[in-house]
C-alpha cells in the first residue's frame, strides 16, 4: 500500500492490515504530528511558525457532501496531495483536534484507504472515553439464555486473538451468545475475558478492535472470569473451551 517513514505511518500501516492494531494506531495517533494545509497563496514551499493570538485558515476538501480538514502523517503524502508548493502547518495530533473542535477530519485523503474523524469521534479521542469501556445497570431481576454460538463471529474472534496474543496479562478468552427472552432482540455474543491485571484497559482496547469489527451494526458484551466463578462467568471457564489461551 505505502511504505511507512515514520513510527505513526508504520502504526497506521498495521491498522489497515489488521484490526487488531486498531487500538495501538487511536493511541499512537494522538499523540503524532501531522501535517496541514494553510489556506493561503505563496510561491515559497515553508512551515508556518504559529504563534499564541495567531488566526490561521486551514484548506478543506469537498468530499460527500462534507467538508473535510485534509491532514497528512508526513511532508511527503501532502505533497503528493497538492502536487505543488503550498505553506503548511504541523501539530501534534490532539492539540490539531482541540484547536478544530467541531470539524471533520480525514487523514491522508490521498490513500485508497483514508480514516475519517467526524467531530463526535474527535470529541471521544480527546476526552477518553472512546477508550474506556461502556458498563449497562441493570435495575431489576432479569434472565438471560446463554448458549454456545451457532454462527461465531470468525473475524471478531481473530482479531481478538491477535489484540490478546500482544498482551501478557491476558490468560483466555471465552464466547457464548446470549438474548433475554423477555426482549425481541436478536442473540449477541457474550465474551468473557480471564486476565492478570489491567482489565479495564484491556477491556477498552477490546472495544476498539470490536467496534471497529462490527461497525455498530450488533452489541457485544463483556465480562471478566476466573476460576470459582459462579453463573454464567463460572460456566464459561468450567465448560466452554476458550477461543483464545495464552500459550
């Protein structure tokens, strides 16, 4: 596709040809510089040096109907975009997103691939809580069916292996599937994760990779087991052979 010149391109690289990196490449992005267009005419190729009070018009592209902020991991796939001498800017990526709150974002405009940053995922990569896992309260006494899948989510259940495979802390992974009855709501897997320490981060991370999988279109639940679990947490690790076992 590209080969990388720096560390955020070699992260971004590996997130295009597995998912699994999708959480290493958010985390890596953040805390990158990019590169950027400044909305203005000059003959000279040069780097705008900003300084505090500074106003400064950054070019955007027409895309879908939306207008984009183009914004490029290094010099070189900006000129390759522009094909020609322009001034631009560089910023580390988290101070670019701060600095355009309320914009659409999309990085690399010229790859076939390119990730795209609406401004409600903008506002969740700088917050946090993009990262952070998502818990449901339940108020009242409700069951639910469990069973093992008759359909597995193949390309979750990869992607989960290679993500748990690069973490130590990680002892197994477990699938079923659940509803509750009481709703008229299709089954969805149900994942249980066995670890050492760490397992909100390792939760988050997981949701990442997940969400990037299932493009919101099913729900999947987590929990945490270990052995002298009781319910369902206990009849995962007692029964349910694990899709994923540290070696």
């Amino acid at each position: 596709m590209f080969e990388p010149t720096n560390k955020f391109e070699e992260a971004l690289l590996k997130s295009f040809q597995d998912p699994s990196y999708t959480a290493e490449f958010l985390h890596t992005l953040l805390e990158s510089e990019i590169f950027f267009i400044i909305d203005a005419n000059n003959p000279n190729l040069s780097e705008s040096a900003f300084l505090t009070g500074d106003n400064v018009s950054i070019q955007h592209i027409e895309f879908e109907g939306i207008r984009w902020l183009p914004i490029f991991s290094s010099l070189k796939f900006l000129l390759e975009f522009t094909k020609r001498n322009c001034i631009y800017g560089r910023l580390v990526v988290k101070d670019f997103f701060f600095m355009c709150k309320g914009a659409h974002i999309i990085l690399n405009p010229n790859l076939e691939k390119a990730w795209r940053f609406p401004p409600e995922f903008v506002a969740v990569l700088l917050d946090g809580s993009f990262f952070r896992p998502k818990t449901i309260r339940i108020e009242k006494p409700t069951t639910i069916q469990v069973r093992i899948p008759p359909f597995p989510p193949h390309e979750l259940i990869k992607s989960l292996s290679e993500l748990f495979s690069r973490n130590g802390d990680v002892i197994a992974g477990y699938l079923l599937e659940c509803y509750d009855p009481e709703k008229n709501e299709p089954a969805h897997p149900l994942i249980g994760l066995e670890v050492i320490r760490d397992y909100d981060k390792i939760l988050g991370d997981a949701g990442v990779v997940t969400q990037r999988i299932t493009q919101n279109k099913y729900f999947v639940d987590f929990t945490r087991v270990k052995k002298g679990d009781s319910g369902v947490q206990g009849f995962m690790i007692e029964k349910i052979k694990p899709f994923y076992k540290k070696n």
